[in-house]
C-alpha cells in the first residue's frame, strides 16, 4: 500500500529539477504524490469502506492539484511535460 523508499528515491532522481534537488522541487513532489495516490486508490477499490484512507486519499488528491496549479503559473512548458510523463490528464 505505501511507497517503498527505493520507489521513492528512484521518482525523485528521474523528475529532479538541478542536481541539488533532493526531492523538495514542485516536479518531485507530484511524481511522489502521483506514485502514493495510485497505489492508494488500489486500496480503496478493495476497501471501499475505509473511510480514513479515503480522507487522506482526497488530501493527497488536493496537494497535488495545488501543486500543479504553481508549477502551471509558473511555467505552462514544464507542466505539460510534466503531466505527459505522468500519464495525467489530457
């Protein structure tokens, strides 16, 4: 159900923005969000009355949509490649 370190590791260092980044860039943080929220929604489908994973499945949800909005406000080039290597949308 929850994301191995590895997984994690592996996301960050694929959608890492410079060589500093250690995981804290917008990019980073939506690839990690996206990762957690599909294996969430795995959970749910077979856990359709776990009502506490479902709330954190909807902050999670939330996050990453405030996230996108930023990364939209701030570059719209870098946002669509970004939602095309995630497999998000459009």
């Amino acid at each position: 159900m929850s994301i191995t370190k590895a997984k994690k590791t592996e996301l960050i260092k694929e959608f890492k923005v410079s060589d500093a980044d250690n995981g804290g860039s917008a990019a980073s943080q939506v690839a990690v969000l996206t990762e957690r929220i599909r294996n969430l929604t795995e959970h749910m489908k077979n856990n359709h009355k776990d009502e506490h994973s479902k709330r954190g499945l909807l902050l999670m949800v939330n996050r990453r949509k405030k996230l996108l909005a930023y990364i939209k406000r701030r570059n719209s080039d870098d946002y669509e490649a970004l939602i095309k290597k995630l497999g998000l949308r459009k």
